[in-house]
C-alpha cells in the first residue's frame, strides 16, 4: 500500500542523515568506542576536524605528570621541586601534542581519499580519530593505518634531534629524552599486528588486498589482536604477581583490546548477515496513521487495541508527523486527557527517513545512532512525488539478523 501523503505540500525528497556510526582509528594506547560523538570538551578545531578531550584525559594527564616528575626528582635532585613539577607539566602536554599530532596524520591520509574525519578525542588511552567509513580499498586502509606509527616516529627522531642540540641544558634534555622514548614506544606498540591497533590496520589491509576479502581479513586480524590482548594480559599477571604492579596498565591494556578485537570480529558478523539487504527487503508495507487532533489517552487506547507502536500522524490527509510509544512515555500520564498528539509527536521536519534502497547494515546504523526504534520508508521514484512505502524497525532488523544467523550456511549461498 502506497501512501501519497505530500500532495498538498512538496516535500523536498531529502532524506535526513543522522551521523552513522563510525568505524574509528583507534591508537596508542587504546581503544574502545564507547563514548558518545563529541563527548568530552571541545579544545579547537584542527584542518576542520574539532577536538576533544575526554573526562578521562584529566586523570591520565594527573598521572604522567606525576610519573614523569618523580622520575626528574630520581634522575634530576639538584632542580628545585617547582622545575620537577614544571618540567614534568610542559613533557605531560607535549606528549598529548605528540598523540594528537599521530591522530591527525591518520586524518590527513584519511582526508586525502575523501573519507571525512569526524571528531579527534583524547582519552585514557591516548587518541581516536574517528572517520565517517571504512576505506574502499584496501591500499587505502594500509597508508591510513601506516601514517600514525610513522608519524610517530617522526617525533621520537625530532625529540632525539633536539637532546643531541641541547646537551647542556638538563630540562631540554630530559623532557626530549623522555618524548624521543615515549614516541617510539607508540610507534611500535601501534605496529603489533592485532586489530584494532594499527599494525592490525595493516596487517588487515595486507591480507585484505591479497585474498580479496575484507570479511576473512578482518577475521584474520581479529584473531591476532585477541591473541596479542592474551599474551599482555597474562604477561602482566605474571609480572603483577611477582612484584612488579607497574605492570597493571598492561594488563588493563590487554584487556581493551581483547574487547575491541572481539567487536570488530561481531561486526564483521553483522556484515555478513545484514549483506545484500536494502530497507525494501525488512520493512512493513503497512504504515498505520492518526489525526493530529486526538488526545494521547485516545492514541494510548489506540496503541493497546492494535499493538501497533508507531504511528504517522496527518491531518487532512497531509502528514505532520510521527507519533509512538516512547514519545508517549515523555509526556507525564496525568496530562494525556488533555494534551493532542499534535502537541507531542515528533514533527515532520525532525523525522529521520530512509529510502527502500538504503544498505540495511547503514541503516541500522543509523538507527542505533539516532537512538530511535523506527524510521518510515520514503521512495521519490515514479511520479515524482515522493511517498511513504513502508516503515522499518529496529526489531524487524534484528530479527532477519538472527534468522540469517541461525540459517547461516543457506543464506551465505544465496
Ligand atoms: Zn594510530
């Protein structure tokens, strides 16, 4: 069934693009999506990219100073107490520099083939650019990838340039030796070849461009990452264990990636069920309307009677927006007599669309993204006009997920 709801007012066909969710770079020191877009606050904007700095950033940057201070007391006794701690601040933040600076030549490479980086976060574990895609090719996911330990390196040899032009001055000594070291150690520790660590990038990149398939390489990749989080997690208890607490961090390290190469190896999973499928193949052709002028009493005992959850509201025939059960919910109970859905429904200009051809696996996506349960299918072919077909949900995506999974050698030969 064929809805034709915007004759009265041309509706522009423009489908709203929530941000999807990203796939991310995820560096140093590790790694782990879990933080909302732009969370953090906002410090600037770097070749358009904004920057933020995570909560988490001021305890890690609390630490290393002080680390880094009381090895200057260790190495340096005869500087006062003020130039342990103000040397050991100017190294604290050059060291954030040094892991932004890595991030945006990520992005740069990244912006280079097109692919828009959205937001740079530094976090506990050092940074995350995220980018807007994946990479089409898999030459492309190899320089991105190689750019940051390069980068790194890049400081690691300036830092040792500047201690070799230095040799007289100990504070420039010591924070350019502390820098030259760190940076290295970046450098190859982002070189293991386990995803998501960037060795694992290129490793993936690798067998990516030598069997053609991004699913098995990343399954690949995946497995390596899980094997080197093993190795550090168990080669820190063993440390921890005899002594040496230090060790803690890896441990907790290894534990992150654990994490994350388990993800990417689950989303890679998804891919393949979600493969092939546009909105059309999962959505409900059936898309049930309210007036506008109705109350949410009157809508609720509309919910309960049809146990339909999403309703399009018009009103003479022209659409005005969306109304379901979680937009019922925000309104207190005690006001649905007296309030209309027209007064609570999402309007129309706020709804977020699809059309029947959008990859299923981008437009969960953005459904988890936008954090909402349904989006209606709008097609602009035929005459122009352009037309609700049909509305997806959440469930019905999930649904097909497992069915294709549990069906997983048919559906592969499909
Ligand atoms: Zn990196």
């Amino acid at each position: 069934m064929r809805q034709k709801l915007w004759e009265a007012s041309p509706f522009s066909a423009e489908v709203k693009r929530a941000p999807s969710r990203l796939p991310f770079w995820s560096c140093a020191r590790l790694i782990r999506e879990r933080m909302n877009r732009g969370s953090g606050l906002r410090i600037g904007k770097i070749l358009g990219i904004p920057i933020y700095l995570h909560s988490t950033w001021v305890f890690i940057f609390a630490a290393i100073t002080w680390i880094i201070a009381s090895q200057y007391k260790r190495d340096h006794p005869n500087w006062t107490d003020i130039q342990h701690y103000a040397v050991g601040v100017l190294t604290s933040l050059l060291f954030f520099a040094s892991v932004l600076f890595h991030e945006l030549s990520h992005s740069v490479v990244a912006q280079h083939y097109k692919i828009r980086v959205v937001s740079i976060t530094l976090f506990l574990f050092g940074g995350l650019a995220r980018i807007e895609r994946e990479p089409s090719k898999a030459i492309q996911e190899f320089n991105i990838a190689i750019a940051g330990p390069l980068a790194s390196g890049l400081l690691s040899a300036g830092f040792f340039g500047l201690a070799v032009l230095f040799p007289y001055s100990q504070s420039v000594g010591a924070l350019a030796k502390w820098l030259c070291w760190t940076n290295l150690s970046l450098a190859v520790f982002n070189l293991l070849p386990g995803f998501p660590l960037d060795g694992g990038r290129i490793f993936r990149a690798m067998v990516w461009g030598t069997t053609g398939n991004f699913e098995k390489a990343t399954r690949v990749a995946g497995a390596s990452g899980k094997l080197i989080a093993y190795a550090m997690i168990l080669g820190g208890v063993w440390q921890v264990v005899h002594g040496n607490t230090q060790m803690l961090w890896t441990i907790l390290i290894g534990w992150f990636i654990l994490n994350a190469a388990q993800e990417s190896v689950a989303q890679v999973a998804i891919r393949q069920a979600l493969a092939g499928l546009s909105a059309a193949d999962v959505m409900s052709k059936e898309v049930p309307t309210v007036p506008g002028h109705i109350t949410l009493e009157e809508y609720s005992a509309e919910v309960l009677r049809t146990g339909r959850r999403c309703h399009l509201v018009v009103n003479a025939d022209r659409l005005i927006g969306m109304m379901n059960v979680h937009t019922l919910n925000s309104v207190p109970r005690n006001e649905w007599a007296h309030n209309s859905v027209q007064a609570a429904m999402i309007p129309r200009e706020k709804i977020l669309w699809t059309s029947p051809e959008e990859p299923l696996l981008r437009l969960l996506e953005r459904i988890l993204t936008a954090d909402v349960n349904q989006m209606p299918v709008v097609s602009g072919a035929g005459d122009g006009a352009p037309q609700i077909v049909g509305i997806v949900t959440r469930d019905s995506i999930l649904r097909v997920m497992q069915t294709r999974s549990e069906l997983g050698p048919l559906a592969a030969s499909r």
